[in-house]
C-alpha cells in the first residue's frame, strides 16, 4: 500500500475520530446512530495510522506530497 493521505488529513481524521468517540462515550449520541459514528471513527483512525485510505484510490485522489 502506497501511502495517499497527508499530515493534514491525517490529522483531521484523527480529530474526527476522537469527536465521535466523545459524542458515543458521552451519551450525547446513542442507539444505532451512535454505533455508527464509532465505526464511522475506527476507520477513519485506522486509515490516518497507516496513511492510506482505499476510496482514494477509486476516485484518484492523493493527499500525500511527494518528495523529489
């Protein structure tokens, strides 16, 4: 797997997923919703750690700089 996601993404799925763990732990969101914003958050930190995110590639999208 080529890495296609930059630091900047990275770092706002990060956040995202630490939104979303906040917003299911706290009770703000519950039920069925709330189960998927925390997958919706595992993907999106299992994504950013290993800096490639497979719809990428579908559409043909790179984040990534790519150094000379």
């Amino acid at each position: 797997m080529k890495p296609n996601m930059g630091t900047a993404d990275r770092i706002i799925r990060v956040l995202l997923a630490a939104v979303f763990a906040f917003l299911y732990f706290s009770g703000t969101v519950a039920g069925t919703p709330g189960l998927i914003l925390v997958i919706l958050g595992g993907v999106f930190l299992l994504t950013s750690l290993v800096s490639f995110c497979p719809l990428y590639t579908l559409v043909g999208m790179n984040t990534c700089s790519t150094k000379k």
